[in-house]
C-alpha cells in the first residue's frame, strides 16, 4: 500500500515536471523564433558605413558594417520580470518556512516592504545619472520627457558635465566662462559668476535660476512648479479612465490618485536639485577642507549630482503599494540600459535571443502555474490573455 501511494506521488511529480519543461520550451521556442522575425528588419541607427582606410587601394569601396540591439530594450524588460518571478518565488518559499517555523525577524518583514522602493532608487539613480552625463544611453524619448520635467537651463547641465569631463575647471582659465556668462546676461547676474578662474565655485543661485540666492525657497517653488505641470499630465489621465464607470466615488478616486501621483513627481525632481545644494552648498563646505577649489571642483564634478540621484528615487514611498511595484519594475530596464551598450556585434545576436527567450519562457511558465506570481498591471493583462 505505502509503494502504490509513493509511486503514485512520483508519477505525479514527474508529470507535472514533464508539463513545465513542455511549457517552458514551447514557449522558449517562441520567443526566439519571434525575436528573430524582429532582428530581419535593419535599422538605419543600427547600420554604419565605414570609409576605407589611408593607403587601401584607390578604388577601394566604403565597407556597411551592421549591429544589434535594436530590440535591447525588449530582452531587458523580459529579463527584468524574470528575475521579480524568480527571486519573488524563492523569497516567497523562504518566508513560509520562516512562518511556519515562527521564526519570522522584523529585518526580513523590513526588507520585504522596501525592496521594491530600494529597486526604484537605485534606478531612478542611474537613469539621472546617465541623463545628466551619458544622454546616449537613454532613448531619446526617454531624455527629453526628462529634460522637460527637470526645467532646467541646459548651459547649466553643460557647464557641469564639463566640469565632470575636466574641461571647466575651478581657478584656471581653460576658455569656457562664454558658457555661464550668456546665463548671467539673460538673468541679470554679474558676469565674473560665470568665468570659473574667477569665482569659486558656480554661485547656488544660478543652479536656482531665477529663485533666488535660498536653497529651501529654491526646493519648495520646485516641487510647486513640478506638481503643477505633473497635474496637467495626470488629471485629465485619470478623469478619462473614471469616465468609464462615473460616480461621485470614482471621480474621488482619480481626484486623490492624481495629487498623489503629482506629489511623487514633484518630491523626486525637488529631492534630486535640493540633493545638488546639500552637497555643494549646506553640507560639503562645513566638511574639513570644504571650502578648497579641489574640493569645490569634486563636488562639482560629480558629488553634487550624485547626492541627488541618491534621493530622488525615495519619493516613491509617497505612493501606494501597488503603484510601488508597478512603477520599480517599469524603471528597471531603463537602468539596466544605461550600464549596457545600446548597439553591439551583429555575431553576438544570438545571446540576446538565448536570454529573452528564456526569460520570457519564465514569465510564461509562471503564469500558467502560479499567475499570482506575476506582479503589477503586466501580470494582470497576461492572466486575462493566458488564462
């Protein structure tokens, strides 16, 4: 009786391995085939036309070269979800343990609330730090839906990414004070804050423009002006999705959903500049040797900027839970994005088929099995498809 029981359990089991590996490659198979189907199209930025080289023969022809990556941003948002189902399910099987054992800490309960607000962070954290000194790496979209919610003048973000590069430096004449001082004409400033030899550092209140010499009256007209064009984008969103179904309750709703999605846009861009002036005005020059022109020019260079891409990102905890989640694994890609190269060999094509056909048969696999697994809006819309 006990073997008929046991080998019924072992039948079971590997049946129901046998249906995985089915679905799994079924759908592996998929994804590479149709990846491949979106590889055959050659894009314009993806193809480069190399001249020949010095003493080639006269009648030598310029060389096509092509590359991959056209679909990276695919591959990345598959991987992305992939990585959330699986370290989602072993967390999830970690905590039952814990639960069941009643061994449950207060730190692992702490990490299962912030991880989503820590992915968002960090990055939100690299997305700017790329914006601000490695545009290339974003989409184009991308960067300028950036640039208009920053509101800043860009001979502002020029002057600091020279100053990164080491082409505007503090205290020497290295013919870049052109770039701030037609700043200091169209807001009335003394030229002299726009020449680096002469003053030491970028006074703050060209960082504020036209707010004034006061960090705080900086930060909070910030967040005023980011909440109102954020609104203007949000409000009309929701008020048509509430119309839908219109009540008194939905129009509440969308009312609260609105201004709190505007408060979080508002407090990331305020977090990010009010970072800027911590470090180079209320906290860097009160550290020994603040005040130095090499220490003024490292905050510039960079401190500065990596103050703010450390803070913003935490605004998401003005958010509710569910929009946490949504809004972390939308981000994700993107950052990963900004540390891989944006086009490739043509040879190395196939690993991006090999990943985002595995990934994506992850994801697949899930939602046939545990679609609860499969977080945020992405997981609904495939419930409703799948199954």
């Amino acid at each position: 009786m006990m073997e008929s029981v046991q080998s019924q359990k072992f039948a079971y089991a590997f049946l129901t391995l046998v249906t995985l590996l089915a679905r799994w490659l079924s759908t592996f198979l998929a994804a590479w085939f149709g990846l491949r189907l979106l590889h055959s199209y050659e894009g314009r930025a993806y193809t480069e036309t190399v001249p020949p080289k010095e003493g080639s023969a006269h009648n030598t022809e310029p060389q096509t070269v092509k590359f991959a990556g056209r679909t990276m941003d695919l591959t990345l948002f598959a991987v992305t979800r992939a990585l959330d189902v699986l370290v989602g399910d072993l967390w999830a099987r970690h905590k039952a343990r814990r639960l069941a054992s009643n061994r449950w800490s207060k730190a692992e309960r702490f990490l299962s609330k912030f991880v989503d607000p820590l992915v968002f962070a960090a990055s939100s954290g690299l997305v700017m730090w790329a914006w601000f000194y490695h545009p290339s790496r974003l989409p184009r979209s991308y960067n300028k839906w950036i640039t208009s919610a920053a509101s800043v003048d860009l001979r502002l973000i020029e002057a600091l990414r020279r100053c990164h590069s080491g082409e505007f430096h503090y205290g020497k004449e290295t013919g870049q004070a052109h770039l701030l001082q037609g700043m200091c004409v169209d807001y009335e400033w003394p030229l002299a804050w726009g020449d680096p030899a002469v003053v030491v550092p970028i006074p703050c209140q060209m960082v504020h423009m036209s707010s004034g010499p006061s960090c705080e009256y900086h930060a909070a007209s910030r967040f005023f002006r980011a909440w109102k064009w954020s609104m203007a984008t949000y409000l009309p969103l929701t008020l048509a999705l509430a119309l839908r179904n219109p009540s008194r309750k939905a129009l509440r709703r969308a009312i609260i959903s609105s201004c709190r999605s505007s408060s979080f846009l508002a407090t990331f861009i305020t977090l990010f500049y009010y970072g800027v002036c911590l470090s180079r005005t209320r906290v860097g020059p009160r550290l020994p040797g603040g005040t130095t022109i090499e220490r003024r020019q490292s905050m510039d260079s960079g401190i500065c900027v990596g103050t703010g891409c450390l803070l913003c990102g935490w605004s998401i905890m003005i958010e509710t839970e569910s929009r946490r989640k949504d809004i972390a694994l939308f981000v994700a890609p993107r950052a990963l994005a900004t540390v891989l190269p944006r086009r490739y060999s043509l040879d190395k094509e196939w690993r991006e088929r090999l990943v985002f056909a595995a990934s994506t048969a992850v994801v697949f696999t899930c939602v046939a099995e545990n679609p609860d697994r499969v977080r945020g809006v992405f997981g609904k819309l495939l419930k409703m498809v799948l199954i």
